[in-house]
C-alpha cells in the first residue's frame, strides 16, 4: 500500500514538473525561466530517486 501511495505521488510531481517546464516555455521573462528551471530539477530529482537503488 506504501509503494501506490509513493508511486501516486511521484507520478503528480512528474506531471507538476511538466506543467512547469510547458508553462514556462510560452513567453519569455526571468520569471518563466526561474519556473522552467524548478521543474528540470524536479524531473533531475526523480531521475536521481530512481536510479539510487541499482547504484
């Protein structure tokens, strides 16, 4: 029950992190960027969460 749980939420933050890095990419501005930037390091984060455990 633990593992659906923490899949579910990695699956929300993945979709967040998208939103970001798609909201950000329609205009131009520091503002848009500082977004497209917090969402590749949250993809970068789960990247890194997954492939912790086979290291």
């Amino acid at each position: 029950m633990k593992d659906k749980i923490f899949f579910g939420l990695k699956i929300a933050f993945f979709l967040f992190c998208m939103f970001l890095i798609f909201y950000g990419q329609q205009t131009v501005g520091k503002w848009e960027l500082f977004l497209q930037l917090v969402g590749l390091a949250g993809l970068l984060f789960l990247l890194w969460n997954y492939n912790r455990k086979f290291v």
